[in-house]
C-alpha cells in the first residue's frame, strides 16, 4: 500500500483498506514524517562522529522542547490510557537533567561543579516549549493516546541506534549526561506494549483518532526540528 501524502492524510475521515495489524498501517502512513525527522540535520547531527558537545547541547535543549510539547498533549488524554498499559514515564525531566550536566561540562570543563541557580534558571527558560502544545480532539480518546504514545514509545527505537554512536563518539559521557538514552532503553518494553494494545484493542480503535494522535505528536518533534516544512493545518 502507497501511504498518501501528507497534505491528504490530514483527512480525518481516512479508512484502512487492508487487513493485517493496525501498528502496520499507522507506520506506513507515518513513515513520511518518521523520514522527516530522521534526516533532520539536528538529530542526524547525532550520528555523526565529529559531533561536538555544543551541538550534543543544542540536540538535547530541541528534544527537551519536543518531548515537553508531546507529553503535555498526552497528559491531557491521561484519562484514555488501557489499564493493561503502564503509564507514561515523562522523558523531559531526564533531558532537563542531561542538559544541565551537558552546559556544566560546557562551561567549566569538567561534571563536578554544580550549575548555579542563574545558569540552570536560563538554561531551563531556553529549553521550554516555545508556544502551547496543539490541541487533539477527542472523537476517540483511546485511540488517540495510543497514537500519541505510539511514536513516544517507539522514539526509543531510534535512541537505540544513537546511544551507541554517542557511546562510541565518546565513551565517557554515560557516566555525565546519559540519563535519556539510558531512561530510553530501560522504557523499551512499553513500545511492545503499545503496539499489542493497538493491535488487539477489543472494542476495535477509530483509526483516524489513532492517526491524528501519531500525527500530532510527529508533529510537536517537526515542529522544532523541522520548522521549514512543519505543517500545523491539521491540528
Ligand atoms: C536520528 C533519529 C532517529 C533514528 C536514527 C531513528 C531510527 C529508527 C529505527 C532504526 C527504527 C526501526 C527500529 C526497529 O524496527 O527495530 C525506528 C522506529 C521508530 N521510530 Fe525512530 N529514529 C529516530 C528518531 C525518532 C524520533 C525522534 C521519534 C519520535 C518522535 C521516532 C519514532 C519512531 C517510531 C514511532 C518507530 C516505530 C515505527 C517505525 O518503524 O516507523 N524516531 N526509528
């Protein structure tokens, strides 16, 4: 199946034509914006052994911003999380912790000094989301927490991949500002967990809510880390 492109996936009347797990179907619909994010020069940046540490900075303050933006839209559908499912573990805090350590290395060259209430008070105000997180609608809440949890969860997929690079760039900085990519690993199993819940919904999921859930919260990582082609009409 050719997912369509975006501009007409904004549809919400969208209807699956196929059979076969819905995880299946919502990763070829997004897998547009999955491509977007990946090949965004600040995360590939990541990957890249030349990264240096004001760019690893740069990379956590846009992750802060974009987890920030995606777990304040998932905390307002708390209410519409499957009992079987664990719940949501916030990653912000690990970045804001990370990105403290990464700005205190920064400055004095070395992890032992504790960053002063000035410099954490204005490192934590560059971090916060820039404008209000997008508004979801709730034709099916279910179905739209798991669509955001979905592409929150399954972020750490790719972390995995990153950790690795960062481990191999530099392999001090597990023992520094890690506290994400090792939050990321421990949190895998809950990517599993969402997609059986998608799959085996008993009452079925109304699948544009699952889309529009999955979209939006692309969207709140595009919208810091690709602001040139980020498209907010379907929010
Ligand atoms: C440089 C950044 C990234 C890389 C290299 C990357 C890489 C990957 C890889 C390799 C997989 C497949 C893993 C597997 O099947 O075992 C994957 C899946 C996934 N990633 Fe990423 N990822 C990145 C960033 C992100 C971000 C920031 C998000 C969320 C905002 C995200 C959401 C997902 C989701 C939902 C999946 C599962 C669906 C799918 O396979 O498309 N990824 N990613």
């Amino acid at each position: 199946m050719n997912p369509a492109p975006f501009s007409q996936r904004a549809n919400p009347q969208i209807i699956r034509h196929t059979e076969g797990p819905l995880t299946d179907w919502l990763r070829e619909y997004t897998r547009p914006l999955h491509r977007a994010l990946d090949t965004s020069p600040m995360l590939h940046n990541l990957l890249r052994p030349e990264l240096s540490i004001a760019d690893y900075a740069t990379t956590l303050r846009a992750l802060h911003q974009a987890h920030t933006r995606a777990e304040t839209c998932l905390q307002t559908l708390a209410h519409a999380r499957p009992p079987a499912l664990p719940p949501y573990v916030a990653r912000s805090p690990a970045l804001a912790r990370d990105l403290l350590a990464v700005e205190t290395l920064r400055a004095n060259g070395t992890h032992t000094a504790p960053p002063s209430v000035h410099v954490s008070g204005t490192i934590l105000a560059a971090a916060s989301p820039a404008t209000d997180p997008p508004r979801v609608t709730h034709t099916d809440p279910h179905a739209t927490y798991l669509g955001l949890r979905y592409v929150l969860e399954g972020a750490s997929l790719g972390s995995r991949v990153i950790a690795q690079q960062l481990k191999k760039r530099w392999p001090e900085i597990e023992q520094h500002a890690f506290a994400y990519w090792g939050l990321q690993s421990e949190l895998m199993q809950h990517w599993l967990g969402v997609c059986e819940q998608i799959n085996s919904h008993p009452a079925g999921l109304h699948e544009s809510s699952l889309l529009q859930g999955a979209e939006t919260a692309y969207h709140c990582f595009l919208s810091v880390f690709r602001p040139e082609t980020h498209d907010t009409t379907h929010l």
